[in-house]
C-alpha cells in the first residue's frame, strides 16, 4: 500500500462494545497488519491524540523522527 491509495477496512472490525477503548484500537491494528500498516498514536503537548496508519516496515523509523521532533510516538 502506497500513500493516497484508499483501503477500506471490513465493517465488522471494530468491536460492537459500542464504548471506545484500547481494544478497539487493538482491532483496529489487527485488521490493519494483513495489509502491511500499523496503527500509530502521536503524542503531542495538547488534548488530541491524532491516529494514522503508515507502513509498518516505516513505523520504527518514524517513531525515531517523531522523538527527533519533540513529541512521542505509539506503534500498536
């Protein structure tokens, strides 16, 4: 998978808990592994914790550029 090329993911892959949580993001890098991307969580200094999905081959590299920059990086 290359950036800009949409995935969708199957309806059925988060839990029907209904409540957000950590298992939720857990489903969701499950269904995101067979498709060679990872689920991060930057941590930046304020109230949001924006979610993206990278290559996975790219996310140890990205985790070091996003500590390079200041803020921290969560590869699920």
């Amino acid at each position: 998978m290359r950036q800009g090329q949409a995935t969708r993911l199957q309806p059925n892959t988060l839990p029907k808990s209904g409540a957000a949580g950590p298992e939720q993001l857990d489903a969701v890098q499950a269904a995101l592994e067979p498709l060679g991307l990872a689920l991060v969580l930057f941590a930046l200094d304020s109230d949001s914790f924006p979610l993206g999905a990278v290559a996975e081959t790219d996310a140890e590299s990205l985790r070091g550029s996003a500590r390079e920059l200041g803020f921290g990086l969560t590869v699920y």
